[in-house]
C-alpha cells in the first residue's frame, strides 16, 4: 500500500475524495502547509500559487482559524496546500486546541514550508515556531523568506543568512530556502516547482479545476468575519466567531435573477464588544453587512441578501460547549 492508497485525514479538512483520471508517468501529488508568524504571508502566497481568493487575506494578525485548502493542478501534479491557524502560546482551551490543530497537521502533510517575511527580523515569535516544528522529525521543511518586494538586496542577503543560521540553532534541515515575492509574483513558479518536487509519486487526488473543498459555509463566515475586524481595536480578533446558519437560494426568482438568503450569528464574548460591532445606532453593523454581502456576492457570483445578528455568547473561548458549536 503507498502513502496514497489511504484515506488522508488531516484534521479540519474532510478525507480525500475517490481519486480521479489516470495519471502520467511520474505524476506526483501531496500535501503542503505553510506556517509562520501572523502577517507573514501566507494566505497572499496560497491565493497567488493557486491563482483565485480561496483564503481570507486581512492586513491584521490571526484571522486565519479554519483549515482552508488550495489545490495547484498541473499536468504534471497535483498540490493541495493546507492552511493553519498561527500557532501562539496557548492562554486559553480555544489557544491549545488551535495548537493541537496545527501540530497534527504538519506530521500528516510532506511539506511544511515556514514563512519569514524579508521586511522584518527574525525574532522569538519565528524561533518559537522553528523549533515546534522541529518536534516533528519526519515532515520535510523548508523555508521561504516572502515579501522580497519590501526589502533591499542587502537585507535580503542576511534575511536568507539569519534563516540558514535559525535552521542550524534549531537542529532544522531545511531542504531549500527560497526568497518569494507574492505580491510582486517573483519566484512565485520557481516555489510551486520547488514544492511539486518535494511531493511524493502518486495519483490525481481531486478532480481536475477544483480550487478549495472549504465548505461555501466556512468561507462566507470567514469574509463575514473578516468585515467585521475591519478598522476595530486589535485586541477583538480573538473575540469574534461567525456561524452561517442557513444559506439558499431564494425561491420564486427567475432563473437569470437569483437571490442567495444568508443567516449568519456573529458571536462576540462580552456586552462591550457587542456595542463596538454595532456602532451608534447600528451604524458600523450596517456597514459591517454591506461590506460582507458585496465580497461574497463577488466570490460566489450571485447577488446576496445577509441577515447578519450579532449576539454574546459569554467566555466562548473558554467553554468547551460554546466551542463545538462554534466548529473548534
Ligand atoms: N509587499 C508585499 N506585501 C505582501 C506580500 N505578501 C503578503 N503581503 C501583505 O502582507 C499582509 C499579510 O498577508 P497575509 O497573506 O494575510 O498573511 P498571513 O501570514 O496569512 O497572516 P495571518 O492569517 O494573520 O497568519 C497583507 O496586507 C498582504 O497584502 C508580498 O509578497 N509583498
């Protein structure tokens, strides 16, 4: 049995489909996961790889909480990129289960390629991570300093140094290290290539065009989330989860004129955080609302009604029930 008669079970991310097409000679396929600090790049660098927004990209740290998957298809390959929360010293159950989330997922993927954005030092937040990854022995790591449009080709020449040098205090056998421009779309090919390389033989694993097999539910909440952190105090990232309750199409439309109904819970820990989600008189909610409904009339390509309710669902972060209903 190869690696890929099995089922893969990362966890978040529903076991492979039946497998799909023949495959040519030498034809590789497997699992990605980029990890690095907040604001490091990531989801730039899955959206470019992939070629269309599948992950929620947002200028503020730590929105990414579910696993959200692209798949690069090539004729050649098949990469299926696997996205984590950040992984932060846990000060809550919502903090260690995150933890759990992530370090369970780099033992199942073949490649774990950790992010260092080259317009900042490397500091303790990336030693942290460096060396919970170099817990997990089997995983082949690599290294990308990302955002090479934002420094000089000096402080990229001892970016890279400082990354070789964390590789060798961290016992990290980096198996490339590879600067990266997403935004500017340099080396952008040269990283999937280094990638497909790195995966082993196998067959095509999801149909040929899929992008994502994030639940249309999972991204609606997430770009509603991302509206609603938009221009608010730093510290509330933690403290918001969006549930989609319902999503149809609205019946009696005609066919060339749908309208998508969406019922979706904003849940906030306290009264005061309700108040700031709300605004005066509801005034940021509305915009919060509006914001949403056009981003995801945009991805999903049909217009959109959002009935958007803000409630408190007191210490979520802490309550293991509060938890499961809120899919962590
Ligand atoms: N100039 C430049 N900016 C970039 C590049 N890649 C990402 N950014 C910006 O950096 C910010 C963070 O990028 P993200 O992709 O959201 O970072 P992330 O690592 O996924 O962040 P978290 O989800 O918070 O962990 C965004 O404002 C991006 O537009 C790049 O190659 N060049």
């Amino acid at each position: 049995m190869t690696e890929h008669d099995r089922d893969f079970d990362i966890k978040g991310v529903a076991p492979a489909p039946p497998l799909h097409g023949q495959r040519p000679e030498g034809y590789r396929s497997g699992f990605a996961c980029f990890v690095g600090r907040p604001n490091a790049g990531k989801s730039t660098l899955t959206n470019a790889l992939v070629g269309s927004k599948v992950v929620i990209t947002s200028n503020k740290p730590q929105t990414t909480r579910t696993v959200v998957k692209g798949i690069v298809h090539r004729d050649d390959a098949q990469l299926i990129l696997v996205d984590t929360p950040g992984l932060h010293r846990p000060r809550t159950l919502l903090g260690e289960r995150l933890n759990d989330l992530v370090m369970s997922t780099w033992s199942e993927v073949d490649v774990v390629a950790v992010c260092f954005p080259a317009d900042e030092k490397i500091g303790p937040g990336d030693t942290f991570i460096v060396n919970e990854l170099a817990k997990v022995r089997r995983t082949t790591k690599i290294a990308i300093a990302t955002k090479t449009d934002k420094a000089t080709p000096e402080q990229l020449a001892s970016h890279l140094l400082a990354i070789a040098e964390l590789g060798r205090t961290t016992g990290t056998d980096w198996a490339e290290i590879v600067p990266v421009s997403a935004v500017g779309d340099s080396q952008v090919g040269l990283l999937a290539d280094i990638l497909i390389g790195l995966m082993p033989e196998g067959p095509q694993l999801y149909p040929d065009g899929e992008l994502s097999d994030a639940p249309e539910e999972a991204i609606v909440a997430e770009l509603i989330r991302e509206a609603a952190l938009e221009g608010v105090r730093d510290e509330l990232p933690h403290s918001i989860a969006v549930v989609v309750e319902e999503m149809n199409l609205r019946e009696g439309r005609p066919a060339d004129r749908p309208l998508l109904d969406i019922h979706a819970n904003l849940f906030v820990e306290r009264d005061s955080q309700k108040g700031i989600i709300i605004g005066h008189k509801g005034s940021r909610l509305r915009e919060v609302g509006t914001a949403a409904r056009l981003q995801i009339a945009a991805m999903l390509g049909t217009p959109v009604h959002l009935d958007l309710h803000v409630k408190v669902a007191k210490d979520w972060q802490r309550d293991p029930r509060q938890l499961r209903k809120l899919g962590f």
